[in-house]
C-alpha cells in the first residue's frame, strides 16, 4: 500500500504557507468538481507560446528523470512546428507520458489517482503552448477509474480543446524512453530508437512531438494559474519547486511524498540503513557514512555522482546483503535490454553474470577486473542511455559494498535476511512480443 506523506518546506510555517504545499498531491481523489472549486478552469492564453516565458522564468525542469529545462522542450516543439508549417495546417502533438517504467516509482500512478485533472489541464495547456492538434496520454496500465471518470467529467463539460487519446504501454523498464513512447504511438513497439532527429523535431507521423512527464505537466498546470515566482517559493535557487519522491524504508513500506526540492535526505530516509540508493535502478547507491548534509537536488547529488532521477529513494536495511540486491536488479535490467545495439544486446547480460557471481559464494579472481573493464566498454555507445544507467549502478554498487565482494570471495555472506528488498516485475521478458 503506497501511502501519501508531505514533506513542509525548510524555514518554518510561514515559508510553508507561501509555498502552499501541498501542492500537487491531495489527501483522497478529487472530481472534477473539487477540482475547479480549488483552481477554476484551465488558464488558457489563447495564444501559441504564450505560457512558455512563465515556464522559463519558474526553472521547471522534468520530473522524469532527466531534470532538462522544460521551457526549451516546449520552444523546440513550437519552433519546429513553425518551420514545417504544421501549426499553419498540419499539427505538432503532445504526450502526457505517465507510463512509470521504474518497479520502484510510485508516484505518477499516485497522482494520476488523487489529481487527474491536474495532469489532463497540464496537457491541454502544454498543447497550446506549442500549438498542438493532437493528445495522448501514455500508460503502462490500462486506465484507472479516476482518469476515465476526469475525462467523461471534462467532455461533458467541453473543458478540453483537444480530445485525449489514451495508449497503454508494455510493462517493459525502457517503454516509457521518449522515443520508444512515439514508436508505440504509432502502433509498432515500444522500442527506443537511435536519433537525430529529435522527436520535437520530427516525431509521431513525422509531426514534432513533445514527450512530457505526467508530474511535470501537473507543476506547469499550477505555473499558468500561481506563476513563476509562487512556484520559486520553495526549492534552491537554481532547482526550484517541489517534487514527488518514491521512498522505500527498510520495513519495506512505500512512501509517496511531495517535499520541496533542497530538502535534506535524511528528513526522508532513515540513518540506521546499510546504505541509500537515490535516483532508483539508473541511480547511484551511497555509503551511510558520505549522506551527512546531502540535499535532494542535483547540485549537491552530483558531488557523489547521483541525481535526483524520478525521485524513487531507498534505504537498504542492514540485514540484507547490498550486493545481492544489486545483482538482481543488474539482472532484471539486462533482461529489459530492447536487443538493437552490442552495449546492450552482449555486454549488461555479461556484465550481469559477473556480478551475479560476485553475489555468489566464491568467484574467480578476475571476475572483478573483467566486469569493470566491460563496464567502460559499453558506457556511451548505446542507443539510448540503457547501458549507461546500468553502469552508473553497478559501479556504486562495486563501491559501496566492495567489503561485501571479500567477504563473498571467502564463501560468506553479511546477510541475516534472505528476503529480497527491491521491488522487480513478477515476470521478465520472454519473447518480442512483450514490446506491444
């Protein structure tokens, strides 16, 4: 059961009251008419690229995992819109993608739940920022009651400009890559593909296609009401805002909360782990004695080369073995390979059974050596960043349980809990067939 927490913004009452936090996440679901009672109608410009200046001047950046600007995603789209000439006849589209393909993120599907509306004038508004004819929302499961119920609620009302296709994405861990979303779309498999072009530059049906988190798309909603300054109350400086985070404590509960962005990590994960993986399963795992002072922003992540990710954070509790868990994980993400590229196709599966003996009672001794230098191999050659993520977690992993790897060498284990933490899909891939 994934429970909802907020985080109050650092500085006391007063700043909290400013910020209004929460701000995205409520209590229970809310209707569409709870909805228009707390924000009114969707502030519409009635003009392409009107709202973009407010997005810049907030510093919203994505909350999906790459934390790129999102004003520039939105110029890109108009701009290439304008140069095809589709906003003179043809169309651009957008993409509410609110496929988690993280097993550890909770935090789009919470929303989507609690604040539909929310994400659905996130959309439409992002629609018209960039001149788009076209909508789509992106799950990995089919819709919920609370999104079908929005949408009757909004239709009937003739809130929406656009009407909102829904697609429902394969389970799969890189279905939910901007590239693999537009495949799908346009009905074949929900497989990353190589670029240039960019989607914004030509994307679904040739069209420029902006790809947008559903979480980000819900902070834009509030932006076009409260605008950039209301948005800039909480947050650092230069990553303003707030942010929803997934946290797994050691007792296994799951947490959703919406904290302020700079807030310190351990106001949201416990001291007395083994260690904190941050960022999720592309992520970085961190040694206890290092977190002193670490903030949830990627200023002060990266000093430990982390980043914020899509917010999915975990305490590892000290029964468990880090480098156990590691393996399974690199295992699940070796098999979630899409197969179109040698980094990912040959050198994750070899970069598994490594660790996967390493994990094991015993291990040759130039295990080690041979899956750090075919770590180097694959980093920056694959197709998409797959590889690359992968390797940032089993390069921390290495780092951080090293203790655990000699102990494992002489046939023993730290573990007094045999019980898998991390949560993995029931099943793992079996055939092609899993990408649609």
């Amino acid at each position: 059961m994934t429970s909802v927490m907020n985080q109050p913004a650092p500085g006391g009452a007063a700043r909290q009251a400013a910020a209004g936090l929460p701000r995205l996440l409520p209590q229970a679901p809310e209707d569409l008419r709870a909805h228009l009672a707390r924000y009114g109608p969707a502030p519409y410009r009635n003009r392409v690229g009107a709202l973009i200046n407010d997005v810049e001047a907030s510093g919203l950046t994505g909350r999906g995992g790459a934390a790129f600007p999102v004003y520039r995603k939105l110029a890109a789209v108009a701009r290439a819109g304008l140069r095809s000439g589709h906003l003179q006849g043809g169309r651009t589209v957008v993409v509410a993608n609110g496929a988690e393909s993280e097993p550890a993120s909770r935090k789009d599907e919470l929303l989507l739940q609690l604040a539909p509306n929310l994400v659905l004038d996130g959309l439409q508004l992002t629609a018209e920022a960039v001149g788009a004819a076209e909508v789509h929302l992106y799950l990995h499961r089919a819709p919920g009651p609370q999104i079908l119920r929005a949408l009757a609620e909004r239709n009937a009302r003739g809130l929406d400009r656009l009407a909102v296709t829904i697609t429902q994405a394969p389970p799969r861990f890189l279905a939910g890559q901007e590239t693999a979303v537009v495949n799908r779309l346009g009905g074949g498999p929900a497989l990353p593909t190589f670029q240039p072009p960019r989607v914004s530059e030509r994307g679904l049906g040739g069209a420029p296609t902006l790809v947008q988190n559903a979480e980000t798309l819900a902070h834009l909603a509030l932006i076009a009401r409260y605008g950039p300054r209301w948005f800039r109350a909480v947050g650092t400086s230069d990553e303003p805002g707030s942010m929803l985070t997934t946290v797994w404590r050691p007792d296994a509960k799951v947490e959703v909360h919406e904290v302020p962005t700079g807030l310190p990590l351990h106001a949201l994960l416990p001291t007395d782990a083994q260690a904190w993986l941050v960022g999720g399963y592309h992520g970085t795992w961190l040694p206890m004695p290092d977190v002193a002072g670490i903030t949830l922003d990627n200023a002060s992540l990266r000093r430990f080369g982390a980043s914020a990710g899509a917010g999915v954070l975990a305490a590892l509790p000290s029964d468990r073995c880090g480098l156990t868990e590691a393996a399974r994980v690199t295992g699940y993400l070796a098999a979630e390979s899409a197969g179109q590229c040698g980094p990912c196709l040959n050198g994750l599966p070899r970069i598994a059974a490594a660790l996967a003996e390493l994990a094991g009672s015993g291990h040759r001794r130039q295990t080690l050596a041979d899956l750090k230098r075919w770590s180097g191999q694959v980093e920056g050659r694959g197709a998409c960043h797959h590889p690359d993520g992968t390797v940032r977690f089993v390069r921390s992993a290495l780092t951080v349980f090293a203790p655990e790897i000699h102990r494992h060498a002489r046939g023993q284990c730290s573990a007094t809990n045999r019980a898998p933490f991390l949560p993995l899909p029931d099943g793992l891939p079996t055939s092609e067939e899993d990408w649609t």
